[in-house]
C-alpha cells in the first residue's frame, strides 16, 4: 500500500512518525495495565507510576502531532500517504486520550486508600471488563501496525460486550449504595472509575475504525455493526 517515493527521506519520514504511534501505544497499554493492577491490589506506589506516566504521553502527543505537521508542511502528502498522516493525528489523540483514563484510575486508587477504603465492591468484574477493553486497544494497535483493517468488526463487537459489562457493574453498584446510604461517595468514585474502562474501550474502538479509513479510504465512525462487517467483506 505504501510504496517506496521518490524522495527516500519521505519514506523514513512516514516510518519514523508510525514508529512513534506504537511506542506511544506500548507506553499507554502499560499505564492501563497498571492502573487495573494498582486498583485490584490498592497498590500506591503503582497507581503513582500510572499518574507520572500521563506527562511523557501527554508529551509524546505533542511530538507526534508536530512530526505529522512537519511532514504535511514539507512533503505534501497526497491519496494513501495522507490517509495515513490524518490517521495517525486522530489515533495518537486517541490514545493521549486512553492515557488520561488510566490516570483517572489510579487517582482514585490513591485517594481510596488515603481514605482507608480498602473493600473495593464488585472489582473482579470490573478487573473482567478492563481486560476485555485492554484486548481492544491490542487488537487495534496491532491493525495499525499491520495495516490490516479486517478487524475492525470483531473491535466493534467487543466494544458492545465491555458496555454491556459497564451497565451491569453500575446497577450492582447502585444497589451496594441503596444497602448502606454510608457508601454513596465510593460509588460514585467506582461509577466514574468503571466509566473511564468504557471510554478507553471507545478509543480502541476509535484506533481500529481509523485503520481502515488509512486501507481503504471509507469511514466507517458511527457505522451500525453489521453495516461495518459488510464494508469489510
């Protein structure tokens, strides 16, 4: 699909600014993973590693955001190599985005045990869930590094399996809350905590839709599912 230019500095440029998407993407698959693992343990020492990191995303971001204006300023990319810049400027959005999520997290691991709120309700499904929507971001880095947009259909179906998981945590949730009026704050706090899994699943879903606008130049965002699996067919 990307064939070699003439100008062999072009190539370099566009496998440098991919190269930077999956170092990207490796740095914020870690934070989630973390964030999940210091949340189930109430381990703080973790969760603070997870908050640190979102500086080098957010920083990572930008740099990548720069490469990309570089190379449109200078190379003026046309058809397939375009398709390509705007993805990557849209996935590495995303994933700043999945970054921020997992901070989300682990601040309110740290905030829970400031407040010796150990007993954390419902967190096996929540772990469950968080695995589901790490799968996703896997899934979908991996597209990206393939340029393979095949998948996008099976992203989109996990991506209604890890909201169904997000509604059936909230309604336990809201019934642990209606038991003892005592835990409404922790709750809340685990209702925007279980949020945050779902919107990292939504990213996912986001990076694997822009794969294949970058193969086949269709977009495909806000596309009912089977209609997703009949433009991959």
């Amino acid at each position: 699909m990307f064939g070699e230019h003439t100008h062999k500095q072009f190539d370099a440029d566009l496998e440098a600014v991919r190269a930077r998407v999956l170092e990207m993407g490796g740095v914020v698959e870690e934070q989630v993973n973390k964030a999940i693992e210091a949340l189930v343990n109430q381990n703080a020492r973790l969760a603070e590693e997870v908050i640190a990191a979102d500086v080098q995303v957010n920083a990572m971001e930008m740099a990548g955001d720069e490469a990309c204006t570089q190379i449109i300023a200078l190379r003026q990319p046309t058809a397939s190599d375009l398709r390509m810049i705007m993805t990557i400027i849209r996935t590495i959005t995303d994933l700043e985005r999945i970054g921020d999520e997992a901070a989300k997290i682990a601040r309110f691991t740290v905030k829970s045990l400031d407040n010796d709120r150990i007993a954390i309700p419902r967190y096996s499904e929540i772990k469950y869930m968080a695995d589901l929507a790490l799968k996703m971001l896997r899934t979908s880095l991996d597209s990206f590094a393939r340029v393979d947009a095949s998948v996008a259909a099976q992203v989109a179906r996990q991506d209604i399996e890890v909201d169904e998981e997000f509604h059936h945590i909230v309604r336990h949730l809201i019934t642990y809350m209606m038991e003892d009026p005592r835990n409404i704050t922790l709750v809340i706090d685990l209702t925007f905590v279980v949020k945050a899994i779902e919107r990292i699943g939504d990213h996912a879903k986001n990076i694997s839709e822009y794969v294949v606008y970058m193969v086949k130049g269709k977009d495909v965002r806000h596309t009912p599912l089977e209609q997703l699996e009949r433009e991959l067919s």
